[in-house]
C-alpha cells in the first residue's frame, strides 16, 4: 500500500484570519494596513513554530495589495528574506542596504524580512543601525527572532514589537482536526491531543508529526498508533503507577518499572513524565486550576477521579522527590537504581515520620512484603488497559463504606518473632530507648535457650587434644578465606592452664584484636569439640617479640648481611644507598 501523505505546507496559513492562536498580533496588524498606520521596522519575536516567518510573508503581500492587482499577483519580486543565521557578517548587511535604495517597480513597498536577526554580529548590528533608524520610504523591516534578549537595544527601540505567544493544545487539536476532516482522516482526540503536546506550543512542528504519523498509521490515527509512532510513554502507565504508588506496593512497583524498561524507554524520560502526571493531579485538586489541564475530557476525567486519592502533602512530597531525581540522573552513575529508590521513597510517603535534621525518606520495611504472592504485571502497552481502583481497606466491602467517611488506614501484618541462636547473635543498635529494651529482652531469650550452668559438662582437656582441635579450627578458617585469623591463631601453639584457660602469647596488639574479634566463634567450637563449656581464652602480647617485627632499614641491611655476606660487596661494588 503506497504511504498517505499529507501536505503540511499546504495547510499553511495563507491569510492573516488564519494564522493560528495569534489573534490579537491579526486585529493589529489588518488595522494597521487598513488604516495605514503600519510601521516601518517591525519584531516578530515568540518561540519556534509559532508562525512568526509565515505572518511575516502573509504581511508582505498583503501591504502591497490595493485592488487593482491582477489575480493571482503575489509581489514576490517585492519580497526579500535574508537568513541571518548564516550571513550575519558586515558585508551581507552592506548588501542589502544597496539594494534599499532602488525603489520597487511593481506595488508600493519592498519588504525585507530578517529572520533569527539576533545571530547578526556586533559590527553588523551596528552597520544596520543608520538604515532602520531612516529607511526609505518604500522599504519596510520585518526582523523575526525567537530571542529577543540578544538584540542590542537601540535597535528594540527602533522596532513596533509583537510578541508572539505559544500555540494552546486546544488550539492546536482544533486545527489538526480540522485537517483530518480536510483528509477524509479518522482521528481520536487523545491521538490529536500527543501530536499536539508533543509539538510544545509549535504549530509547525504539529503538522510535521501529523505527516509523520498520517504516513505511520494511514487514514485511522489512534492513541495507541501515534504513541507507538513517537515513542513516548502513554498515559495510563503513569495511572497505573500512581496506583501502585497509592497503594504502597513496592514490589509491583519495581516489577512495573522494569516493564517500561524492556518497552526500550529511558528512565529519565519516564520519571520526568511521572512528575508531569503528579502537577497534573495537583491542578485537578482545585476546580479553579482545571482549565490548565490541557487533555482531552476522557483523560480529564481520569484524572479527577485519582486526584480524590491523593492529598496535597503527599503530591508537594512526590513533585519534589521527581524534580529531585531528574536533576541528579545525568550526574549518577547508576541510572536504574536513581529511579528505583525515587519509586521505593514515593510509595513510603506518609509511613513513617522523617527524622529531624534528614531529607530521606524512611523505607517501608521489606518483611512488610514476604510471604506475599507477586504477580508480574502486564507490559506497558500503549492500549488503554483496565485499572483496579486502589483499595485502601482490604478486608471491608467497598458497598459498606460510604462515599464521605474517610477510609481507616490499612493495617499492617506484625513481624514475625526473630529465632535466636546461641551461637550468632544478632546486632542490636543501641541509640535510643526503644533499642536497650529490645537488647535486654534479646539478651534474655539468648540465656533461656542456653542450659542451665550446673548442667553443661566439664570433662578433662588433654593437651594434646586441645592442640588438635585448634589447628583444626586454624585449617578451615584457612580454607574459608580468613587468612588474617588463621595467621593470628598459627602464631604461638596453645598451652593449658590450671586445666580450664587456654593461653597464647601473640606478638603485636592487632594480632590480638584480630583474635578477640573472633573469640566467640573460636570458643564455642573448642567447647563444643571438648566437651568442657568452662573454658576460657587468655591473649597475652610479648612486647620483646613486638619490638623486634618492627625493623629500621639499617636494621633490615645487618639481617640480610648476616645471612648472605655477597650482599655488602654488591653494595660497595655498584655505590649504593640504604
């Protein structure tokens, strides 16, 4: 099938009634011809694409129009651009102040039109000043400039200025749709309403898309189709993530983010949208702020309907973790984990309290979630899916509440009793009030598993038994990568004394540490092994031993000269330094 495609040039506007979203700047501008008060330096300045140059060339013609033309007589040879961009030097302006002194054969004023006049150089501005400060009277200037900022100001004081504002949605749809009628083209609102969001205001650039799609997806545009078209992420997904958001799933959340992934979307794009979506909710809040949602009415509605979910602190909160994590994700290294923890932070608001003197958002525990059965959630499609509506009480009917009674805060499953185990036990922060409590009840179930005292046995340790099991115990610490605590533990051989202390002398402090650090785990094998849970661990350091591991480099030279005599006439022999 042969691509349709549409003439954006075409649908052009040709008459200042046509100009789109410029009404004010077309009552001007008629007035002032009609009555012949028209300036002759004028500055169309406005963002891109918003039909500054085409206004500019609808005016040239118009101006020399007196009703006596023939049909179909547009006064080109009366019409001059000059694209500034690209010849913005002295001597292109020298050029075009030449050909203002001859006067037009046809019509009643030569038009110039300068566009992005602010690339034109300091000296050019400067060569063009003495011309439009006294221009002949059949010349006329239009300069158009998307930045209005870099022009001198004696020439903004020589101009008759009209700002020229970005195209609405409203408007822009209007238009599309009136093209697709043109067309014989059968076209959603929502699609028409992507095309002219994505445009960001530029009439032109929603016709380009319009071309692009037309010839994408033939005479049936859908939202489906056009977002497909311009890769961009349709709104439901961030419905659906609100949703997850709102309902403090975490898991599915992350499930879902992975999902956009694979769908090839950036994550930076992403959560720029999801922070789009929240100012969205936030407008909806208020009826006075409705009018700046720019969508369609099935998706305004979608809209009011989640924004009774939220409330404005939650929304402040998630605007400002989004803006957050858009600013830092062209500095982080790790993308996904950025927008990952956003998410986690989001679907926390509101659990705990944060800490005084933090920004962080305290995390929703993750033994909340265990024993839970995940679902992988569907793939982000741009089709339109079906969305549970959040329920904030799981257990209630939803026909027992009613619609104004504020919904109780979902309960929480307790955590499950933490096992204790004789031989490890577990770390316990002692910070506050609420941590020396638990680390005495810790302590406590700690000594109710442990036998009594009078029960554990004491059986007699022969030395050489002891000596066993504790290279033993130095061969798997060895063998299990703890090569620091086996060095320590092979330094001096074990002796017992007074037949239940086991005593080694080590020769440094940290060697010592490295041992006490371990003593636990070191114990308890050797008690278990020896059948004697009386025994204990005594470290002694020899301060003579210690003295001697550390070695001046006079030192070092003796010891090695004593070994190997060779090494002093190597020294003499090549003049060497210590």
């Amino acid at each position: 099938m042969e691509p349709f495609i549409v003439s954006a040039r075409k649908y052009r506007p040709q008459h200042f009634e046509d100009v789109v979203g410029q009404e004010a700047i077309t009552r001007t501008l008629t007035s002032a011809i009609e009555n012949n008060h028209l300036a002759q330096a004028l500055l169309f300045c406005g963002p891109r694409g918003v039909g500054k140059t085409t206004c500019a060339r609808i005016l040239a013609k118009k101006i020399n129009e007196d009703g006596s033309q023939k049909e179909g007589e547009d006064f080109a040879f009366n019409i001059f651009e000059l694209d500034a961009a690209s010849n913005n030097s002295v001597d292109d302006i020298r050029n075009l102040i030449d050909q203002v002194r001859i006067p037009p054969q046809v019509g009643k004023y030569k038009v110039y039109i300068i566009d992005e006049v602010h690339m034109l150089s300091q000296a050019a501005f400067n060569a063009f000043l003495k011309t439009l400060e006294e221009p002949p009277r059949h010349a006329i200037f239009i300069l158009a400039t998307t930045e209005k900022h870099k022009i001198i100001p004696t020439i903004l004081s020589r101009c008759q200025i009209f700002d020229f504002r970005r195209i609405t949605v409203g408007d822009a749809v209007k238009y599309l749709q009136y093209i697709a009628q043109e067309q014989g083209i059968t076209a959603e609102e929502d699609a028409l309403h992507i095309i002219a969001q994505k445009a960001d205001g530029a009439m032109r650039d929603a016709l380009s898309i319009f071309d692009r799609v037309v010839s994408f997806a033939g005479t049936t545009l859908t939202r489906k189709a056009v977002a497909e078209n311009l890769n961009v992420l349709d709104v439901e997904v961030y419905f659906r993530v609100t949703d997850l958001i709102l309902g403090q799933d975490i898991p599915g959340l992350l499930l879902y983010f992975n999902q956009v992934l694979s769908s090839g979307f950036e994550g930076h794009h992403f959560i720029s949208g999801l922070g789009s979506h929240f100012r969205d909710l936030m407008v909806c809040r208020d009826p006075q702020t409705v009018s700046l949602l720019e969508t369609s009415d099935n998706i305004k509605k979608q809209y009011l309907d989640q924004s009774r979910l939220t409330d404005s602190d939650f929304l402040l909160q998630a605007l400002e973790l989004t803006t957050q994590c858009e600013l830092n994700y062209k500095a982080s290294s790790n993308h996904r984990l950025l927008v990952e923890l956003c998410l986690m932070q989001l679907a926390s608001l509101g659990v705990h309290e944060k800490k005084k003197g933090t920004k962080a958002v305290p995390l929703i525990p993750a033994s909340q979630f265990r024993g839970q059965e995940r679902q992988t959630p569907a793939s982000p499609s741009n089709e339109a899916p079906t969305r549970p509506e959040p329920s904030l009480k799981e257990d209630a009917p939803a026909a027992e509440a009613a619609p104004d009674t504020p919904a109780e805060p979902e309960k929480r499953p307790k955590k499950p009793a933490i096992a204790v185990d004789h031989l490890r036990a577990e770390k316990v922060s002692a910070l506050s009030l609420s941590s020396i409590r638990a680390k005495k009840l810790h302590e406590a179930q700690k000594k109710a598993h442990l036998p009594a005292e009078e029960a554990l046995p004491e059986d007699a340790v022969p030395e050489e038994d002891l000596v066993r099991h504790w290279e033993t115990f130095t061969h798997r610490m060895e063998e299990n990568g703890r090569k620091i605590l086996a060095s320590s533990l092979a330094m001096d051989r074990p002796k017992l004394k007074e037949d239940c202390v086991i005593w080694i002398e080590l020769p440094n402090l940290t060697m010592k540490k490295e041992v006490e650090r371990e003593q636990q785990e070191l114990m308890g094998y050797l008690k278990k092994t020896l059948n004697n849970y009386s025994l204990q661990l005594r470290i002694t350091v020899n301060e003579e031993t210690a003295r001697q591991f550390a070695f001046t480099p006079e030192e070092k030279y003796q010891k090695l000269r004593e070994k190997n005599p060779a090494l002093d006439l190597l020294r003499k022999t090549f003049d060497l330094d210590l």
